[in-house]
C-alpha cells in the first residue's frame, strides 16, 4: 500500500524505524508465516467476573498466550454499559505496550474480555492478519460510538462496515504501542473515542498504516450485526458466520445490548455444543462431593404465592430429596389461606426430619418480592449456608437427585429445566425481546424437547433455581434483587444478575421434572384437585389413577370373577377417599326415592341412595376420565367394541343400614356399566357386594380402588347383596346407554 506523501524523516519523527514501514512483497508466498510464538493477546480484567472466564476458557481451548492487565486494581474508566469510558484500558494498555515497543516481529492483540470470546486460532488468525497487509486492524462496526458528529470524517467504504470499535484490534508491538503512547487523557475518558481519533486523521491513518476490518474476517461485533450472524457447525464444533460477507471471524464481541445474543453463541462456541460430540463442555469445573467430608449446607425457600394444585404432594416431595436433612434448612412462605391446612399437616411431619424450618403466613402480608427477598438473605447472612435453593410449588420435582446434581455443576446460578407436560412453556427463556419480555431463541425447542442436552446459559430462569451462598455474599450482597420497577419478582432478580454480570444456566442433562398449570384453580370444592385432570393430566393419573392401572394391559391382572364380568384396579386410594370426602360435603343424598327431577322423565325405577356427578360439577372432569383410563379397558375385554365414551348417570352411591342395605335385581340403562368400589370391606363395613342372577355368581369381596366392568342390559341381571354394618360407597356409570 502507498504510504502517502510523507518522506522517511516524517516517519522517522513518528518513532517507526523505516525499514518497517517500506512495502514488502506482496506475494503471500514470498513471506513466510507469523509463527503463533509471535502472538501476544492483551485484556484488562478489574474483576474475574463469568464473561472472564468464559473469555478465559476460549482462549485456553485454542492455546493462546494472555496477558491480563489490571488485576485487583480499581475501575475507574465509569459506566462503559451505558455511557462514555474505558480510557483505564488504555492507560494499562499504555503502560503494558513499554515493554513490547521494540519487538518489531511481536504481534499484539488487544480484545476486551468480559464480553468477547474466541471461534478460531491463532494460525488462523494471523494468516488473516498478514493478509491484509496492514499494520494494525481495528474492529469494524455498522454503528458509531460515542460521537455521531465524526461520521463524515471517517473514510468512505464501499462494502463492509465503516465505523471504529475499540473493543479488538491486532497490529506489530511498535505500531501499536505507538497508537496508545498518545493517550494522556483520564481513566473515565473514551477509549473508542481516542482510538477513533487516531483513526479519522488521514496522516496517522496512513502513516501507521491502520485500516478497519470491514467485513468482519477477525473480529466480529454483534450490536447493529444481530441478523447478519449465525451459527455454523464444522467437524465437530461450532463457528459464527457472518452471511453478509461470508466471513467466520476470530472473536466474537457482545457490543452494547447484544450480551444476551454473545452468551447464545457462547454455549456452543468454540466447544460448547455440537451435534456430533453434543456437550463438551458440561463436564468442566465439576464439584465432585464424593471427595467432600461432608455435603453442603442448603438453605431451601418454598414458595406458594397463589392457591396451588397438589401441594401436599409438592411437600412431601421436599422430604424424598437424596440429600442429607441434617444439612437442609426450609424458609416457606404461603400466602394463602386455603393452604394453610397443608402447611400445618407437612410442618407436624417434618419437624423431626428437618432442624430448623421457618414459616411465613398470609397473616404477615408479605409482598411476593419482599417474601423471596428473605428467603435469600437468610442464606446471605448465614456464613454456613453454602447454597440457596429456590422452588415454586408450582414446580413438580420428580428427581430425588436434584440438589446434588445441581451443585455438582458448579455455577452461581443453574436452574433444573422443567416444563409443562405437552407444551413448549419452561422455566426459561432463551433470548429475550427489545422491552425485556420473552423471545424464542433458535434453540429454544431443541432445548425444551431434549434434542440438545447440556447445560445453556440463558437470560432468564424461574421458578426453580440455586445459588451459591458465597455468590450471595459477594456480587449479589444487595438485600433486594426481586423488586425493581414494576417487573415481576423473577423478572427483576435476572435482570439484576445479567446487570451484574452473573451467568445464569438451565441444565436439561437430566429429567428434573415439570411445571404445573395453577391459572385456573378453582378452590370452590372440598377435594379441588380432583377437577384438575384438564390442566395437569399426569400429576392427576398419578395422584388418582391405581399403581397398578398399566398392569391391564402388560400383564394378566384382569380378573373374570362371572362370565363377562371384569374386575380391574383403576383408583388409587386417595382418588377413593377424596370421592367419597367430596360427596359427603356437599352432603345431598337422593334418599333411594322413586320420584327424581334429576333425571329424565323424573322417574327412577330402582332408585339408590346417591349424588350425580353433575350435582358436584365434575360431570365433565368424570367423562374425560371415562374416556382416558375405562375405554382402553373395554376394547381389552370386549374386543372389537370401541365405546363412544358417553354416559348420562354417573353418581355415587351410599349404602348404609339406616337409609338403603341393599338393591333389588335390575338392569342397568347402558351397554356396558362400571362400578368403583371406594372403601374397604371389612374396616368401612361388613356385607354388600354384587350377585348376577343369570349366572348365579356373587361377588362378595370388592376391592377398594377397583372396577367391575359388565354388560348393562339384557344379560347381566344383577342386584346390590345388603350390607351387614358400617357404610358402603361406590362409583357407578352407565356407559353408552
């Protein structure tokens, strides 16, 4: 390249000495390659915060050589984020580059570090520089900062981006100790602004021979770049790739507000992810606690914020964790009043399992945030807490595992992934919109659906989360991290990290377990949960479908105590006592009477003693159960008949020797019928049973949680045998009258 009209005494007076400034061949041939013992990186890192080492890890993946400037030393350059500064890295830089400014064969790269990392080595590297021809490359960027007014002064380009960025540059010691020897302005002064003017003035421009790397072949910056750059998979590992220029560059810089965009890449990028070796990285800085003399202290927060399904089931869960309970610590809050019940009977049995449990009632009217707010600290204040761990109640944790797994991975902040059955919805985010509010990212399904296990950094987690105590203690002092404008208490706490700096995982190495869907919960009933088989269709077939139900048709479990009578488990013993509980509050027994406005024509013929479905509101809830757990039974045993699922009387019935022992011999209005027995024979009452008198074939011992299953009309005449004493309960429906 020409060197203007500057002759060797003006270079001379730049401080260059002439012979590296004449023009060399151009042939690459002709010049042999910069060995990578020639290469030097430069950063400055005040603090060693998540980006740093993720920059770190980048560059001991391709072995480069780094020199950290400022360590342990004060910032001083101001808000970088949000303002002017930096002119602290040039001052390091200024004062490193003394040491290097007569290695004429040196070649020095600067890039900041806490949100750059690298995608190539550094033959790579340095094949691209020497390509160029130039002695010191800066950044490129498609947006100026900090001075607009400087656009017309910069060069005119007629492909790539035309603009300075001051976070990576590369260029031979002397030249670039040249550049920073300049600076002698304050640490809170511009750096990009000084490099810029450096850059606009032709004679230094031209002199020194600096150019900009326009079409990103080294460096990369994201902000104003977010739709140029993708993900690109090569021999085992992932690249970023600039499509506009079809370039892959070296680093990648998470400029301005695209940190989010950086920590995507960053988890596949350079040995992150990929489809061949999937995560190679999950398995870096593991706390193995096998070698611990003993297992972390937890401090565990519960939080129940609005009435929420199965919560008994929820906190019996906290007791089956695999983890020492001398070493667990509960802080609950319950803002509910209708959950204090729960509360009361779970406190009574982990008293004596867990040392120290503290609750919070509604009658402490304690905001959400202000209520995660003291969950926290009481971790941060206690020097022996080592972990905190957060969980919703809306959070079903199937693995007993998971606070082991979850220190084991060793982060500040990681979340176990869990979702709601058959949907997308997660208690993570992988990317979010322009306000702050939710954003699918590119592998946001692949995540959620496993197609891509590991362990991913994300801009958003809830509901289920640990933090290490010594985080607590020291980026994240603060007393209030969950109230903040008028976000959402999870909103504000991961805003609050990402501010700071603090990485936050998702781990889907594992099966954690799932999210419940608590919008629609109706607390109207006595045993709510029963209606729930809509929302939350398996934790309702775990809590009310019999252990046993898969059985019937994996192994030989049906029993055929009559002809074409069939006896299968199909409820649990809490479906059975929440039934039977259900009906006896709302307490509006039919009274076993002929005359019945509840069904048509308001005549019954062989009356019972019972409630309807419908009385309750679970009439719907009741057929959908119909048709998920009793057809699949039919077409087993009545092969070739597929049942429409449709029943008009479905009800309980109550036996009892005061009001009805006993029903005479009738048909039922139905094609085939089913009879759920809801207590025990022999503890709940003596006598009943069912006797079919074509076949004169009695059952007499009915199992609590099981189903007969038999015709309804024509062959199957059958009455109710009496009770002796005691009370007897069954669920009865006709199905496709």
């Amino acid at each position: 390249m020409a060197m203007g009209a500057a002759g060797p005494l003006a270079l001379l007076l730049l401080g260059f000495p002439v012979s590296l400034l004449q023009p060399g061949p151009t042939a690459e041939t002709q010049r042999p390659a910069i060995p990578s013992d020639k290469l030097l990186i430069l950063t400055v890192a005040t603090k060693e915060t998540d980006g740093f080492h993720r920059f770190m890890q980048s560059a001991k993946y391709f072995n480069y050589t780094v020199k950290v400037l400022g360590k342990g030393e004060e910032w001083k350059g101001g808000d970088a984020l949000n303002s002017i500064g930096g002119g602290q890295k040039v001052r390091l830089l200024k004062s490193a580059m003394e040491t290097y400014a007569d290695e004429e064969d040196l070649v020095v790269m600067y890039v900041d570090c806490y949100d750059v990392l690298f995608a190539g080595g550094s033959e790579e590297l340095l094949k691209k520089f020497q390509q160029t021809n130039h002695k010191v490359i800066f950044a490129a960027d498609g947006l100026i900062w900090p001075d607009k007014k400087l656009s017309d002064k910069y060069p005119v380009v007629r492909s790539g981006k035309r603009f300075l960025n001051a976070g990576g540059f590369i260029g031979y010691a002397p030249y670039v100790n040249n550049i920073v020897q300049q600076w002698d302005l304050q640490d809170n002064d511009d750096d990009q602004l000084f490099y810029t003017k450096v850059y606009i003035d032709q004679l230094k421009r031209e002199r020194i021979n600096i150019t900009l790397d326009h079409k990103c072949n080294i460096f990369q910056t994201l902000n104003g770049a977010v739709d140029e750059v993708v993900l690109k998979f090569e021999e085992g590992r992932a690249r970023a790739k600039n499509s506009l220029y079809d370039t892959l560059p070296i680093t990648l810089h998470g400029n301005g507000p695209t940190k989010i965009l950086l920590n995507y890449f960053g988890n596949y990028i350079p040995n992150g992810w990929s489809r061949e070796l999937g995560c190679s990285a999950c398995d870096t800085d593991l706390l193995d606690l096998g070698v611990l003399n003993e297992n972390p202290t937890v401090t565990i927060g519960v939080f129940i914020e609005q009435p929420t399904p199965f919560l008994p089931r929820f906190l019996d869960r906290l007791l089956t964790l695999e983890y020492a309970k001398e070493k667990l610590s509960l802080f609950i809050h319950n803002n509910e009043v209708y959950h204090e019940k729960h509360i009361k009977k779970f406190w009574e049995k982990a008293k004596n399992i867990i040392s120290t449990i503290k609750i919070v009632g509604p009658e402490e009217n304690l905001s959400q945030a202000d209520a995660r707010n003291m969950g926290m600290d009481i971790c941060r204040q206690n020097k022996d807490c080592d972990y905190y761990f957060s969980i919703d109640a809306d959070v079903v944790l199937t693995n007993p595992q998971t606070l082991k797994l979850l220190i084991e991975q060793n982060r500040k902040i990681i979340a176990p992934l869990v979702t709601r059955h058959g949907k997308l919805w997660s208690n993570f985010w992988g990317a979010l919109s322009a306000d702050g509010y939710y954003a699918r990212s590119e592998d946001y399904v692949d995540i959620v659906q496993g197609n891509r296990v590991g362990v991913w950094n994300v801009p958003y987690v809830a509901n289920i989360y640990l933090i290490k105590g010594q985080t607590l203690r020291s980026e994240m002092k603060e007393r209030n991290y969950f109230a903040r404008d008028r976000l959402d208490p999870d909103m504000a706490f991961c805003r609050n990290a990402r501010e700071m700096g603090i990485f936050m995982y998702i781990t889907n190495r594992h099966e954690f377990g799932r999210l419940l869907s608590s919008a629609n919960y109706n607390i109207s009933h006595y045993n709510n949960d029963l209606w729930q088989i809509f929302e939350n269709p398996v934790e309702w077939k775990e809590t009310y479908i019999n252990p046993n139900y898969s059985k019937i048709f994996t192994e030989n479990i049906v029993e055929q105590p009559c002809p074409d009578v069939f006896w299968f488990p199909i409820f649990s013993e809490t479906a059975c006592d929440e039934l039977v509980e259900e009906m006896e509050h709302y307490g509006q027994w039919s009274g076993g009477k002929h005359h019945d406005s509840r069904i048509s024509g308001g005549y019954e013929n062989v009356p019972t003693d019972d409630i309807h479905m419908k009385q309750i509101g679970l009439e719907n809830e009741w057929m959908h159960f119909i048709r998920e757990f009793i057809a699949p039974v039919t077409l087993k045993v009545f092969a070739g008949y597929y049942t429409k699922g449709h029943a008009l009387l479905n009800f309980v019935v109550k036996y009892t020797t005061d009001r009805q022992r006993s029903l005479r011999p009738h048909h039922d209005a139905s094609t085939f019928t089913i009879n759920i027995a809801l207590n025990k024979i022999g503890e709940d009452f003596q006598g009943g049973g069912c006797k079919f008198l074509r076949y004169n074939c009695s059952i007499e011992s009915p199992r609590k949680g099981w189903s007969f299953m038999h015709p309804g009309r024509l062959t199957h005449l059958h009455e109710g045998l009496p009770i002796l004493n005691g009370t007897r309960y069954i669920a009865v429906s006709f199905i496709d009258p």
